[in-house]
C-alpha cells in the first residue's frame, strides 16, 4: 500500500485500501473512524507567490473530540513555514532554503513514523538541486478520517480565513501515502521504455542489476541498479509524451518532465558551440514535439538506471540522462531520505556534474522548430 489520498481542484481522491492508477478501488467508508495511520507522508507541489508579504499555502481547523490544525506559509525571507497542532501535541518547522520569488516550483514532504518516534520536513526545488532535510523527533500518528477530512474538505481560493479547508491557488497538488516517501533523485522513464542492450532493445522494467547497457559513445556499461517509484500523475510528475520520428526518437515515449534528454548533432554544434546539450522534458512540452501527457491516470511509475559513469543510455534512439547521483553517498541524511536509502552505500557510484550545458525553454524551442523544418 502507498497513495491512500490526493486533492486537486479538479478532483479528491480518498481510499484505506490504497488508490490505483484509476483511482479509487471503492468509495466505501472507513471501518473505524478513529483508525490511526502510524507511518505515512503529505506530500505538496506548489509555485512560489510573487509576494514579500506571508503567504497562505495550506490551512484547515477541525474542531470537536478530535481538533487539529493545519498551516503551510510562505514567509519572505525566511522560508516555507509549516505549523501542526493536532491530539495534543504541537509542531512548528520552518525549511530556509535558497529561494527567489517568482517561478521556483517546490515540493514539500512531512513524513511520519510513530513507532519508530522519527520524521523529516523535505523541501526540494522541481528544477532539481540538493533538498533541505529537517529531521523531526517523534512524530505523532494521524487518523485517517482526519486525513479525509483534509484531502476532501479544502476548496481552492478564497479567504485563508473563511473555510475550514483552504488551499492557494499557486498549490498544484496534496498528495497523502502511506510510506515515508523519498526525497531526492528522482527516476524519469515509462516502465517499457525499451533501452539498448548487448543483446537489443529491452524495456527498463525487464532490467536488472549487472545487465549490459549499449550507451550512446557504442561503448558498453553495467547497469548497478534499476530505481523504480510510483507517484501521482500531477503537478512535476504529470508525463509528458514525446512524439517520434523527432530527435531519432523511433517510437513515442512517455517520460516525466524531470527526465533530461540528450540532444546533439549539427545544429546543436552551430548553436551551442558543443557536442550536446541537456533539455529537461519539460521544456519540450511547449513545442509540436512533446506534450503533457492528458489526465488519465491517478498514479504513474517511472525508473531509471544508476550507471558507474552517468553515461548515456539509448531509448528508442534518443540519448538520456542517466540517473545522477553526485555525491549523495557521502551524505548520510539525505541518502537515508532517498529511493537509495536500502542499498549498500559502498554499491553506489559518485558522479561528477554534466559537462553538457542545460537549455532553456527558448531555446529548447528555436531548436526544435527547426527540426521540424
């Protein structure tokens, strides 16, 4: 079990018994009302408002047997501040991380484990970069019908005041699972993403650890591990489609926007002055030949190979970023927050940054239009 909830302004999904792809199993209510979920994680995607005033993100009262109240705040200056006052006990965090008003896409995770009297507040920036950890010292559980109540309750807009249940605008998604869900590098390919072998094309979801890899230099690479994550379908994990016969691509393939590809050839040369460039997914979804993905599912997976040198794998005759890892096995916090946190530290590479420069969406666009010329 992982995604029990999910509020978008468009829909609210609730299930004890774990959401699937397309959604909820059942709309049966809950057994128990006063149900605890011991362990789990909220997890929100929200914009940075353009404002040096505080800005309201979330905010819920409950009141009755079971009161608790709920608060995330954008404060100038100093960070994202998150308040949690709920069956007696009190939280307060703030993550001061480097911020710029404006653009900055963000995600925020509050991760629970009761029995174990351990928690982390996690903010990353969705243009990748390190994430700030706090670590928190025992966590109180939350009731599930609480939980509910909050994913099902809020209403966008308004009057942080006016409503029990309030979220921002700029706040894209709230998301509510089960597990103490990772921080950090993130996987970016479709399960049957085929990559090249020595022994041809075979989907990245049939791969395993010591499989060979066919770069895209010709050389051959051993594949140290095969990372996989189930997320919501939203906000900075939304797919997007990127159509074929375009950059080599031999078939469509469908990549989350995170998901670096890596471009060359002769008009990359005259206008970049290298051999290749990085374009985040993302930045194509705004040419004819990539698009997001339509809203058909609730949750999607992605997986990624961790290679020795970051080099570049093939997929379906485009080259791509490799799952890049820096230096995170020399940081002990942040890799026990990560999709690595079960593997042998010593099993895990080091890998410098790309030399190849990452373009914007302007440019990823002159680009690409002249492709399609």
């Amino acid at each position: 079990m992982s995604w029990l909830g999910l509020w978008h302004r468009d829909a609210q999904y609730f299930d004890a018994a774990g959401l699937t792809p397309e959604g909820e199993r059942s709309r049966l209510l809950l057994q128990d009302a006063d149900a605890l979920l011991a362990r789990g994680s909220l997890v929100m995607e929200f914009h940075l408002p353009d404002s040096r005033k505080l800005a309201p993100l979330i905010r819920f009262e409950q009141g009755g047997d079971w009161p608790f109240h709920l608060a995330v705040t954008a404060v100038p200056g100093a960070g994202i501040n998150l308040v949690l006052d709920h069956y007696g006990g009190s939280l307060r965090r703030t993550v001061k991380p480097a911020l710029t008003a404006g653009a900055d896409a963000l995600r925020l995770t509050y991760s629970w484990d009761a029995p174990s009297f351990r928690g982390r507040l996690a903010l990353e920036r969705l243009d990748g970069g390190r994430a700030d950890i706090l670590e928190i010292e025992a966590p109180r559980p939350w009731r599930l019908q609480d939980l509910r109540n909050l994913l099902t309750g809020a209403r966008p807009g308004g009057s942080a005041g006016a409503q029990p249940g309030f979220v921002a605008q700029n706040v894209d998604y709230i998301a509510l699972s089960s597990d103490l869900e990772p921080v950090g590098p993130m996987p970016g390919l479709s399960p049957d993403t085929p990559l090249e072998t020595d022994q041809g094309p075979r989907p990245i979801g049939q791969l395993k650890r010591g499989d060979l890899l066919r770069s895209s230099s010709g050389k051959l690479v051993p594949v140290l591990h095969v990372i996989a994550r189930q997320v919501p379908a939203f906000g900075a994990f939304r797919p997007v489609l990127l159509r074929a016969p375009y950059f080599g691509l031999k078939q469509d393939l469908q990549v989350a926007p995170c998901q670096r590809l890596v471009l060359s050839g002769t008009d990359v040369d005259y206008h970049f002055g290298c051999d290749a460039v990085l374009a985040p997914a993302e930045v194509l979804a705004t040419t004819r030949i990539a698009a997001p993905v339509g809203r058909s599912s609730v949750l999607t997976t992605y997986m990624q190979v961790v290679l020795p040198g970051q080099e570049v794998p093939v997929a379906a005759g485009l080259g791509v970023e490799s799952l890049f890892l820096g230096r995170i096995r020399r940081d002990p916090v942040a890799l026990s927050a990560s999709l690595l946190a079960g593997l042998d530290r010593n099993s895990l590479p080091e890998h410098a940054p790309s030399c190849c420069p990452v373009v914007r969406a302007f440019d990823a666009a002159v680009l690409t239009e002249q492709r399609i010329a």
